[in-house]
C-alpha cells in the first residue's frame, strides 16, 4: 500500500474511524480546491500622474514628438497622450526646418536620439526631417507599470465661427470633425463620432470637452445638455483659455458648478468631472505668455498603469486634477469626502467644500454681453449654486453630507506661488471629483 495511504488508515485507526483511500483523497485536495475557488487577491491602487492635451510638431507644437514624451518622463509623469489637430502620429510625414529656431530644435534632437534615429531628406533646398509615428517611437520611452503613451487627437471643429475642441483619448482611427449647425450640435456630434468607435471596436476610448473660454465659444447652456461626454477641462495651462473668466463671462470652475447643478437635478445626465491639462505647445523658450508643460494634470487612482483601467477609473471619478498640489490620501462616499494633503514644509492648505443644495432657485437672468457683440454668453444664476459649504485649513480636511447636497467637491488652495504660472499670482492648486448624492430608496 502506498505510504499516504498506510498513514491515512493508520490516523483513521487512532481516531476509532475508517475512512476509504477516495474520501482520504479528497480531503487531501481539499485545500487545494478551496484555495482555487479563492478571487485572486486584488492589486493595491497607486496614483498615476498624467497629461491628456498637449502638441507636437505633427500639428502647431513646436518640437518633435519624442522630446516631449521625454521632458513629461524625466518629469515625473506615468502616462501621456499627445493630442495633435485632426490628425494622429501616423503616416508619412516631412517637417521643413524653416528657421534657426527649428534648425537648433533638430540639432538638439539629434544629440538627444542620435543621427541614426533622425532621417533626413537630402537634396532639398531647405532640410527636411521625417516625424516619427506613435508605433516607432513609442518602444523608446514605454514600460510596464512605470510609462505609457496613449493614442490621441483633439477634434478641432467650428460652430457659428467658434473654435469648438474635443479630445479624443486612446483612439485607434482617427475621426474628422463632424460639423453642425450650432455649438451644441457640433459637441454632440463629435462626441457621438468618438462613442460610435470605443463600441465599433470594443476599446475604451475617453472623450472630453476642451477649453470652454478660448474664444468664448462654449457657455454653460450650450454644454448642460450634451449627451454622452463625462469629461471637460476646468483647468487649462494655455494663456489664452481664460480658465477665471471675466467681466461678462463666469469662470470655467463657475460654469462646472452650473452644469452639475441642472445635469444632476434636472436633467438627469450624470456629473461631469474635470480635468486639468496642459495643451502644451511651446517647448523651447519657458514664459507665462507661453503654453508650456507641466503646469495641469490628472492624478489617476488605478491599480495598474493601463488604459483600461485608468480610464475605468476616471470614469467612475477616481481622481482629481491639480496643477501642483499632491493629495496623500482621498476618499469619495457613499456619505463623506476626507482629503489629506501631502504637506510640504512652510506651506499651508485652505480646502474649499463646495456643493448645490436640493431646492436650489433655478432661475437666471442673462448677463450682460461685451459692446457690439451678438455672442451669447452664460446667464447670470443664483448664489444659490456652487456654496462654499464648508472651508477647513490645514492638510487635512473632510464634509459628512447631510442629505440635501445633489452633489459635493472639494477645491485644495495652496500658499505656494506656481513654478511657471499663465496668469500672474497663481498658486498651486488640486479639485477633486463631485461627489454625488446616492439615489433616496423608495
């Protein structure tokens, strides 16, 4: 009798009980069933910092696509999306070296990569170089849980002569503006063209509204009713976006507030959560009247670097926007928002609650417009929507609902002045996700 068994019938014999060579076996596979039938143990999330808008010189950026991806990782970012107009990095493409700007830009990218990576055009009158596609020189800079390109474009359309902008991320074909007769339109139709392909192919693939304010193109009204888009800029590090508003148009976090208060309420669209970006295209000379890097982006809670899971979790509202302040710790629901700062030494933190009541008055009134101009412009609403509900100083901070809040966010200001800010006494800031009232049980 094999040895397993002897000491089977031998135990059993101990015991006063009899057991059969195949009920022992059984029990000798037991635990290794029990502990097959067990879920794998789930990965622990981590945060990704991230920028989803930024140029290249496949469009108006002015350097090569490889030199950007490299400033963003030796900066400190994990993934990156770069987002020419209408067009992705694919193809054939030539770039002429025009000017000394452009000739000492190669220069230093054929230090950087080497002139067996730059290809060159000869017997031209004027140097050309080769762009990169996103398939080449993606395996220079990409590595498992550490850095990750994702395919993008930003849809560059109009609407009644207006700059009209979305982008479009991990896209796989690229998708031409589709046009329309009004702003509105011209949204939805775009972020419909965006939605057909993410279920055409079956890959995720984020839309997000860009810089309401460049142009005054987009006000809340216009916006409030688009239909499948979740995400939008609230925070764009471009001069000429106009992110605080002015005299005769609200700021865009205003307008954020606008939105969540008659999606949520009334219209029953969901939230849209925001984003805060670059659209970077200046990268050889770094000044406020420049549209540089590093100065907005995401922060992805996600227990892996991936565009699945980042995008599921920026979908389900895992993350917050910042342009310099690091959350340590941040925690969504279902009944508080609690936040803790990773504090730096001599800096100290305000955090904002900032929400909409139930019963809230809906009314508005418009707001006056600039002379000579037709534009509309986002009506004048009550105080009523976007309360400061709640302000606590110090790194930590956190709101328990009430029960009469459609909705909550937080707003992180900073002491610190903005390394390389677009506006003049711009400080470091961070805007969570809204945090929104669980449906009442019947």
């Amino acid at each position: 009798m094999p040895l397993r068994h002897q000491f089977g019938r031998r135990n059993a014999r101990r015991t006063g009980l009899l057991i059969s060579r195949r009920t022992w076996c059984l029990l000798l596979l037991l635990p290794l069933a029990l502990a097959a039938a067990q879920p794998p143990p789930r990965e622990p999330l981590r945060w990704w910092k991230g920028n989803l808008h930024t140029h290249s010189f496949w469009s108006d950026g002015d350097d090569f696509p490889e030199s950007i991806v490299d400033w963003y990782k030796t900066n400190g970012y994990q993934f990156l999306a770069l987002s020419d107009h209408n067009v992705m990095q694919k193809g054939d493409r030539w770039l002429t070296v025009t000017n000394r700007t452009r000739q000492a830009t190669l220069e230093k990218y054929r230090e950087r990569f080497g002139s067996r990576w730059v290809e060159l055009r000869p017997l031209q009158r004027e140097p050309m170089v080769r762009l990169k596609t996103l398939a080449e020189f993606r395996r220079l800079f990409e590595e498992p849980d550490r850095f990750l390109l994702m395919a993008s474009e930003e849809i560059s359309d109009r609407a009644e002569g207006l700059p009209i902008h979305l982008n479009a991320t991990n896209l796989r074909d690229l998708i031409k503006p589709q046009g329309g007769t009004s702003v509105t339109e011209v949204i939805q139709r775009n972020v419909d063209a965006v939605l057909e392909q993410r279920r055409r192919i079956g890959q995720v693939i984020l839309p997000h509204v860009n810089h309401p304010n460049f142009g005054w193109a987009i006000t809340a009204e216009e916006l409030m009713t688009v239909r499948g888009d979740r995400f939008f800029e609230i925070y764009n590090g471009h001069p000429a976006i106009h992110n605080e508003g002015d005299a005769f148009h609200v700021s865009v976090e205003r307008m954020w507030d606008i939105l969540l208060a008659f999606r949520l309420s009334r219209l029953n669209l969901g939230p849209l959560f925001g984003l805060a970006v670059d659209d970077a295209h200046n990268y050889q000379e770094f000044a406020r009247n420049h549209s540089n890097p590093g100065r907005g982006w995401v922060m992805v809670r996600s227990a892996s670097l991936g565009a699945e899971s980042l995008i599921a979790a920026m979908e389900a509202g895992d993350f917050y926007a910042s342009t310099g302040v690091r959350l340590k710790d941040l925690r969504r629901g279902p009944r508080e928002l609690s936040l803790e700062v990773e504090a730096e030494p001599g800096v100290t933190y305000t955090t904002e609650f900032i929400g909409t009541l139930e019963g809230f008055d809906p009314t508005s009134v418009p707001r006056a417009r600039p002379t000579n101009s037709l534009r509309a412009v986002t009506r004048q609403y009550s105080e009523e929507i976007g309360t400061v509900l709640g302000v606590v100083s110090g790194p930590r901070a956190s709101y328990a609902l009430q029960g009469d809040e459609l909705y909550l966010r937080a707003k992180v200001v900073s002491s610190k002045l903005k390394n390389n800010p677009y506006a003049a006494s711009e400080r470091e800031t961070a805007w969570t996700q809204p945090l929104v009232r669980p449906p009442t049980a019947k």
